[in-house]
C-alpha cells in the first residue's frame, strides 16, 4: 500500500492516492501512466498551477527539494547511474498537463542513442498519451521503448507506487 494519505489532482487527471509514493507539505510525487524509461516518474505542485513560473518560493523549494530526495530513490532502486530532471514549462515548451511537474528519469550509459534524445522522448510519449491507445516507438533508441511506453494498468502503476513508497517511510 502507498503511504500517501489522499488523492490530488493533476491537471485534469486524478492522480489516486494509490499512486502517489511521496509526499510534502506542497508537493507529491507519483508514477508515470506512461514511463518511458523504468522508474520515469513525476513530482508536482499539490497546487493546480500551469506554469513553474508562478510557483512560490516556498513552492519551488519544496518541490526541488522533493525532486533531489526522489532522483536519490529512483537512481539507486533502478539501478541506473545517472538522472535526468526536466520541466516542460508551458504548452509551446511541449507541456501537455497544465499543472507543474518535474520528470525524473533514471538514466543509464547507452540508454538512449543520441543523449538528448530522452527529450524527444519525454515530448512525444506525452503527445501520444490516451487511456486506450499505445504509442509508436521512437526511432534510434536501444531500450525497448514499445514495450516500456505502453499505457500502465491501475493496478501496475500501484504496485510501483507501493515499491516506491517504501523508500520514503
Ligand atoms: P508533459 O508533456 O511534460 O506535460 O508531461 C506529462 C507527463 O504526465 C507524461 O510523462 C505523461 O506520461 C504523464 N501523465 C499523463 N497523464 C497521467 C496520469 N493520469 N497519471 C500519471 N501520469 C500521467
């Protein structure tokens, strides 16, 4: 079981508490409908706010900080040995949930052809993101991404969640 206490909206979308692994005074962190990476998850704002750029201070520390003590969980329970952490701020930077969030991608030597390709990766893994449909792979990538870029069930994303909320208690 998750540890967290209650569901939160993310953007139009509720995220169930079942969920969510980790949680602050302002800000949560949950796992990805539609990873494409393992351990690709998300920490947002507990408030619906479109743009980083009108998060609080209080707000972005606590986020940030948030994102630093998940990017430690994620790297090592993967096993990768590297991080990515991006934010899409705003729908022309390829932001497709209006509501805060930092991706967190574990990385690895050689998961990706061409390094910057996980942004493409983040971008279109979102772009094509529908509850019933799958996504086409990207070109160039070494890791199986069909297979990885699937939308996840419930109960998958909860058992992950329940993984990963162990590393918070
Ligand atoms: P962006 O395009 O930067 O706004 O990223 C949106 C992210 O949210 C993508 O990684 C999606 O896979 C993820 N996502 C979209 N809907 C959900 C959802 N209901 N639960 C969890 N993750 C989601």
């Amino acid at each position: 079981m998750a540890s967290c206490s209650q569901d939160y909206s993310f953007g139009p979308h509720l995220i169930r508490r079942t969920e969510v692994f980790a949680e602050t005074p302002l800000s949560f962190a949950f796992v990805n409908l539609k990873p494409v990476v393992p351990g690709h998850v998300l920490v947002s704002s507990k408030r619906v706010e479109p743009r980083f750029t009108n998060l609080s201070g209080s707000e972005v520390a606590d986020l940030w900080k948030l994102a630093q003590d998940v990017g430690r969980a994620v790297e090592k329970h993967f096993g990768a040995t590297s991080l990515t952490l991006a934010i899409q701020d705003g729908q022309h930077a390829g932001q497709s949930v209006p509501h805060v969030h930092v991706h967190i991608l574990p990385r690895r030597r050689g998961d990706f052809e061409k390094n910057d390709d996980v942004y493409d990766a983040i971008d279109g893994a979102s772009k094509q993101l529908t509850r019933s449909g799958g996504a086409a792979a990207a070109t160039g990538e070494k890791l199986d991404l069909d297979a990885q870029r699937r939308i996840r069930t419930p109960d998958e994303m909860a058992a992950e969640a329940a993984e990963l909320s162990v590393l918070f208690q």
